[in-house]
C-alpha cells in the first residue's frame, strides 16, 4: 500500500471523526443552551455557549471536506 492510499484513508477517517465531534458539539449547545434553558428567568447562556456551537459547525464543515477530499482522491486514484 503505497503514501497516497493511506494518507486517502486517514482523510476519511480524520474528517468523519471530526465531522462526527462537530455534530456532537452542536447537538450540545442545542440541548444545553436552549431545550435546558426553556423557562429560566435567566438566557445569557444561548449568548455565552456561542463558541460551542462555533466549533461544532466549524468541525462540521472541515471534516465534510476533510471526507470528501478523501474519498474523491480514492476514487481518482484507483
């Protein structure tokens, strides 16, 4: 197996663990900030959890290409 194979699937699995943590980055800032929160005098943490939600969706979008870089250099490849 040569450098490119496995620098292709080390993409591939890099961006769907990213892309995975990133999704579970903003499904906490859902459930944290917002389904939690419902109620509660007090909202200032849909404000302050903000970089929360920021990672999630900035791993979401690197691991998206991160993954499909990975696979399309895969495809070119064979």
């Amino acid at each position: 197996m040569d450098l490119k194979k496995i620098l292709n699937y080390l993409s591939i699995l890099f961006g769907g663990l990213l892309a995975l943590v990133g999704a579970g980055f903003v499904v906490m800032y859902v459930w944290e900030a917002i389904f939690a929160r419902i109620g509660e005098p007090d909202q200032s943490l849909i404000f302050w959890y903000l970089p929360v939600l920021f990672l999630g969706v900035i791993g979401i979008m690197l691991g998206w290409t991160l993954l499909v870089r990975g696979l399309s250099r895969l495809r070119k490849n064979k």
